[in-house]
C-alpha cells in the first residue's frame, strides 16, 4: 500500500527517481516494472501502476461495453496511452513526453501514495485543485467522509 506525498524533481531528460520509501515496496512487488497512464479523472495527473495492479485495472477497463462513448473514452484514456515503464540503475523513471506534455508536467511535481498506485502531479497543478476541492465543499465533509476521520 502506497501512501504520502513527496516532492519531486523532473530533470532535463523528463526522469524523476522513485524515493527510496518506496523502492523496497516496488521492487518486491513487481521487480520495478510498472505503467504509466493518465488519470481517468483528472486531466493534470498521471497514475503510475505496479504492473499486477495495471494488469487489473486494465482488464476491468476493457471489460466495459465499447457501445458507450464514455466507456470508450476511458478506455482510450487509460489502456490506449498506457506506457511500461522500469526505473534505471538510480531508482529513475523516464515520463514520456507526450503523457509529461498533456499532464502539464514541469520540474517540480508531486508524487502522491494513493494505496495501490502513485499519482504523479505538477506542484502547482495539484495545490490549485486542493484550493478548488475545499472551497467547493465549503468547509462542509459528508457524513461518509466525516466517519472516516473521525
């Protein structure tokens, strides 16, 4: 289970390393392959998968009717730019340029633990769409997420 929040450096060559928390986790859990996506909700964001996690979530994907344009367009949007990825020898990942491009990505980015996946964010990007979270809650949790804190 993956969780935090890290900051991360991308470097000129669109590499960022994985933080060494991590990298134990990563490694026995799918010997460091994984792949990278957009995320299905979030145009700014990209979602970084161990490969055994990628492999369910594509499945579940491409088990949806292609009949339905929005099933479609998940399916385009997660299986179809989906790309295999393997850190290097320095624990680094190289982040495509199209999916970097699309994401927004710049040097300074966010690196989030979301349990079975990362989420991948540019800094700026993420603390913008923490502002717009709170306010459109105003101040307000429901009840489901006030029991989860509580």
């Amino acid at each position: 289970m993956f969780f935090g929040e890290t900051a991360v450096n991308l470097d000129a060559k669109g590499r960022f390393a994985i933080p060494t928390r991590y990298r134990e986790a990563i490694q026995s859990r799918c010997g460091g392959r994984m792949v990278l996506t957009y995320s299905a909700f979030d145009s700014g964001a990209l979602w970084l998968y161990p490969e055994e996690e990628w492999q369910r979530v594509r499945d579940e994907a491409m088990s949806l009717s292609t009949f339905n344009a929005s099933h479609r367009g998940l399916q385009r949007r997660l299986v179809g730019s989906a790309s295999p990825v393997e850190p290097d020898g320095n624990w680094r990942i190289l982040l495509p340029q199209a999916l970097r491009q699309v994401a927004g990505l710049e040097k300074h980015m966010v690196l989030l633990g979301m349990g079975s996946r990362f989420e991948i964010w540019n800094e700026k990007t993420l603390n913008q769409k923490r502002l717009e979270e709170e306010q459109s809650l105003g101040g307000e949790a429901s009840e489901e997420m006030a029991r989860l804190v509580l």
